[in-house]
C-alpha cells in the first residue's frame, strides 16, 4: 500500500483481473492483504490476471490455488504491472526489419 502525498488517503494495489481473456482490461482496487498483482498463463491456453499476496508468488500456490498443473506465472507490485505479457507480431516486425536492414547494411558497407 502506498500513500497519496495530497491527502494521505490509502490507496489500494490496483491490478487487472480476468480470466481466460489474453488482453484483460478490467481493474480493479485490491484487498489491504493482496500486495501484488499475478499473471499466470495456463497449458492448455489460459490466462489468469488478478490480485495476489506476493509472499504466496510461487509455483506450487498457485497451481494449487488455479487448480493448473502446468503454467508460467509473473507477480509484480506496481499498479496495473500485470498486463499480458503478449506481444504483437505487429509490434516485433518494425525492430525486426531494422536490424535486418542494418545487418544489410553493413555486410554492403
């Protein structure tokens, strides 16, 4: 938890929370215990965006806690950090064709 410097109100952790949705965009505030914010994603294909307590961040609790026997996972603790972990093919093909180009590029030179 972490403090506002204006009124030092409280704020809560804020994470997404979806499931089964690649790109979740839903937030929501977490509970005062719940200081970190989980990705998990799931064989077969599922995908798990939620609030979560950090001392709780490895494999066996929350293979436990999903009911998933197989599954990459990534705690955080900053608000709103557990975003997909996706990226576009469209976001790669621009810093692909750059280094292609540049390693052209000096083979010629």
């Amino acid at each position: 938890m972490h403090e506002t410097s204006a009124g030092g109100w409280c704020h809560s952790l804020q994470c997404y929370s979806c499931v089964n949705q690649v790109d979740c965009t839903t937030a929501i505030n977490c509970s005062h215990n719940q200081d970190a914010c989980l990705y998990a994603k799931a064989v077969p294909l599922k995908f798990y965006h939620q609030c979560w307590r950090f001392q709780d961040c490895n494999f066996e609790i929350i293979a436990r806690s999903l009911g998933e026997k197989e599954l990459q996972y990534h705690c955080c603790q900053k608000n709103l950090c557990n975003k997909s972990d996706r990226t576009s093919i469209s976001e790669k093909t621009p810093l692909l064709v750059t280094l292609l180009l540049v390693a052209v590029c000096r083979f010629y030179l």
